[in-house]
C-alpha cells in the first residue's frame, strides 16, 4: 500500500486519517514521522475519531504512552498512542512496556517520532511520513514497511 495526500488544513489532515482509520484491522503499528508541527497529533485524534475513541486525545509528550479502548469496533479494542519525541533511546519505551502491546490484533499502535524507536519496532509497519511545503500543506505519505 501507498497513499500520497496532500492536505491543506488540520481539518483536511483530520478528516483523511478518520478515512484511514477504517482500513485498519488490528495489530497495525503505524509509525508517524515528520517535524514539530506537521500534522502528526492532528492525524491520531482523525485516526481515533474514526475508531470511535470517546476520551480527547492529547499528545503522551510527558506519560509516553497512553492506552484509549475501543467498544465499538469488532476485532480493535484498544488505541495505544506513543510519542518517543523525548526519548533518548528505544530502551526507554522498552522500560515502559510497550513490547506487551505489540503483535497482538486487538491493538492499533500509533507512535509519533517513530524514527527515535526505529530499532525496537516490530519487522512490518505503517510508516506514516508529514513533510510541511512552502505554502504550508502537508504531503502526507503512507507505506507499508519490512524493516528487517
């Protein structure tokens, strides 16, 4: 799979990854990369909005990881939101547990700043790029990944 978008406002950024959502079957982990500012909270609340998440999805900068369930949805039930922007190394989310989320089908995993955890992510991913251009879009590039 890739999907190129170019989106021209949160809301156009929101509304696509809402869409995207329900391409999801479970287990995915979605690795989110680009600068501060490009779009990538912006696309998890549209991901969880279109996974039903009832709480307010903010960016875990701080917690590292926040957990949010899913009821209405057949085979998803959980929505686990990394960001790694302060990590100094991958051992960090390690220390958090995050190995006990992945592989498992009910899970979706989203983590901003994938790129700083590169080394501990699982062999396939969604590797979600945000490149901002000079009129202030956001080309949003979605592939499919073998890492090793």
């Amino acid at each position: 799979m890739s999907i190129k978008f170019l989106s021209k406002s949160e809301k156009e950024t929101f509304n696509f990854a809402k869409k995207f959502a329900k391409q999801l079957i479970g287990g995915e982990v979605l690795c989110l990369i680009g600068d501060l500012g490009a779009g990538k909270t912006i696309f998890t609340k549209g991901l969880a909005a279109g996974l039903k998440v009832k709480n307010i999805i903010t960016s875990p900068t701080f917690v590292l990881m926040k957990n949010y369930q899913i009821s209405e949805h057949q085979q998803i039930k959980n929505l686990i939101h990394i960001d790694a922007y302060r990590l100094t190394d991958d051992q960090q989310l390690l220390e958090i547990g995050v190995k006990d989320f992945l592989n498992h089908p009910e899970n979706i995993i989203i983590i901003e700043w994938a790129d700083k955890v590169r080394d501990i992510l699982p062999q396939k991913i969604i590797e979600i790029n945000f490149k901002i251009n000079k009129n202030n879009q956001r080309k949003i590039i979605i592939k499919n990944k073998k890492l090793r």
